[in-house]
C-alpha cells in the first residue's frame, strides 16, 4: 500500500511537472513573438531555442509518466483518459514550438498598423494555453474548478477569432499589400489562432472526462 501511495504521489508530481513547462513554453512564446514584432531578432532567436529546450522536456516528462502509469498499474479506471489528454496537451506545446520556427525561418514582415493586433492575437491566444493548463490541473486536483477555466478557455479562443478576423480583413481590404504578402501573413494568423483552437478542443476533453469522474 506504501508503495502504491508513493507512486501515486510521483504521478501527480511528474504531471505538475509536465504541466508547469507547458506553461513556461507558452510565457516564452509569448514574449519571444513580442520580440520578433519589435524587431529583436537575436532576443526572439534565444526565446525559440529556449521553447525547443522546453518542447523536449515535456516530451521526456510525458513518458516517464506513461512509464509510471503502466508500470505500477496505477489508475486504472482513468488511464486512457489521462494519458489521451497529456499527449493533448503536448500537442499544445508542438504547435506553440513548430510556430516559432516557422517565424524563425520565414521572416514575415508585419506591416506597422497590425503589429499591436498581432501582439494582441499572441495575448489571447496564450491566454488561452494558460486556463488550458489550469483546467487539466483542476482535473487532478481541484475538479470542481475545471468549468471555470473552461469558460475561460472559449473566451479567449473567441477573442483570438475576433482579432485573427481583424488582420485578416485589414490585409485583403489594403490595395497597396501584394496578394503574395497577404497570404503569407494570413498563414502566421492561422498559425496562431491553431494554438487557442487546440487549447479550447482540450478544454473540451477535459470536460468530458470531469464529468465521467464525477458520476
């Protein structure tokens, strides 16, 4: 019984863990797209390199946890459902990681009058991540909580909606931006709004699973 309480408590440490540098990654997308708008590219170079550290990190952590899970035995009645929205959340951070690279290796240039629209749609859209993470948090240990995050969660994917719509319709409206730019910025707005759409469709699993645990 000792043992199994020790594993337990492991499990639940490895899962913080992981949730805590999915986390991180998203604050250092954050401010590592904030330097790329204000043309700090050495800056952002070091926050993509930090969010690829990270990325491996939460890959290492996501299976010593699967590893704990299937060794030990332990949850039975609930280990799909953990392990199916842990390799959910990594894909959170996959997006987040793959995003910066590709700014990294293309460049965009962001026209003056949708920098700070751009900064905002980064806001809202790690915003999202952050109740995403409090929201499978809340799952392990606070299960009343997790509405209250997912709430929050389909806020902010809104937001990211409203806003990516904004820059999009500024681009396509403006008759002095090639068609070629457009596109091009348009797959950056894509890019970030994926993020808030995969953190709001985990949101969703994690009230499925809420509620499977509560009855």
């Amino acid at each position: 019984m000792f043992t199994v309480f020790k594993k337990t408590r492991e499990l639940i440490s490895k899962i913080d863990e992981f949730l805590d540098t999915l986390l991180m990654a998203g604050l250092e997308f954050r401010e590592g797209l904030k330097y790329y708008i204000d043309g700090k590219l050495k800056e952002f170079e070091d926050k993509t390199k930090k969010v690829d550290q990270l990325e491996g990190k939460a890959d290492a952590l996501r299976r010593e946890i699967e590893n704990i899970i299937y060794s030990h035995m332990l949850i039975p009645e609930a280990r799909g459902d953990v392990l199916a929205l842990l390799e959910n959340s990594d894909d959170v951070l996959n997006i987040i990681s793959d995003t910066m690279v590709e700014f990294y290796i293309e460049k965009p240039l962001l026209p003056e009058e949708i920098k700070k629209d751009f900064e905002n749609l980064v806001d809202v859209s790690i915003n999202a991540v952050e109740e995403m993470v409090m929201a499978v948090r809340s799952y392990f240990k606070e299960l009343y909580a997790v509405r209250d995050h997912i709430a929050k969660i389909m806020f902010y994917e809104k937001e990211s909606d409203k806003i990516g719509q904004k820059i999009k319709e500024y681009l396509f409206n403006n008759q002095k931006i090639e068609l070629c730019h457009k596109i091009h910025l348009r797959t950056f707005v894509n890019y970030i709004q994926t993020i808030a759409d995969q953190a709001e469709d985990i949101g969703d699993r994690v009230s499925i699973y809420a509620i499977k645990r509560m009855v």
